[in-house]
C-alpha cells in the first residue's frame, strides 16, 4: 500500500494499525516512495515467525484491512444431497 505524507499524517493512527497488522505502508513524497511503516521485528527469544507472518513480513501477503466475517451476513443455502453434484454434471454435459 501507498501513502503520500499528507494522508499519513491526517490518518496516523489507521495507517499504524495496518502496520501493525503485517501490512507494509509506503510513505511517498512527491510521488517518490521516502519511507515504509513496516510490522515490528519478533522479539528475540519468542520463537520463529509463521509462515503467515513470514510471507506477511515479506510482503507477498498482505492481510485483512478490516475485522470480522466478511461472509457475515450472507444467506444459508442449503440442497439436498447430491444437488450439487447433479447441477455441476448438468453443466458440464455429463448428465
């Protein structure tokens, strides 16, 4: 993610939160990247990072922005047994 200063500096506490989540904040000035907001290092002694966390560190992950289920809320659909399998096998001609 990308911020220019001005927007880190009126949103601080939102960009130190997603830092603090694992995400890597870029801080550009004049469209050139100055800075970076970066998770903490593990302590030393706690233990090794997960792979989440280490894919996370390494910013080939970046995680949730935001809390919860993002499913919460969805309707239950329910079928009877062996529904699902008729309809894909319908689709697929092999009926």
């Amino acid at each position: 993610m990308t911020v220019g200063i001005r927007e880190l500096k009126d949103n601080l506490s939102h960009f130190v939160r997603r830092a603090e989540a694992g995400e890597r904040v870029q801080v550009t000035a004049h469209g050139r990247v100055v800075a970076e907001l970066v998770p903490p290092m593990p302590v030393a002694g706690t233990g090794p990072l997960s792979k989440f966390a280490a894919l996370v560190a390494g910013g080939v992950v970046v995680p949730a922005s935001e809390e919860g289920d993002p499913t919460e809320g969805w309707p239950v659909i329910k079928m009877p047994p062996g529904s699902a399998r008729a309809l894909i096998d319908a689709d697929r001609g092999d009926a």
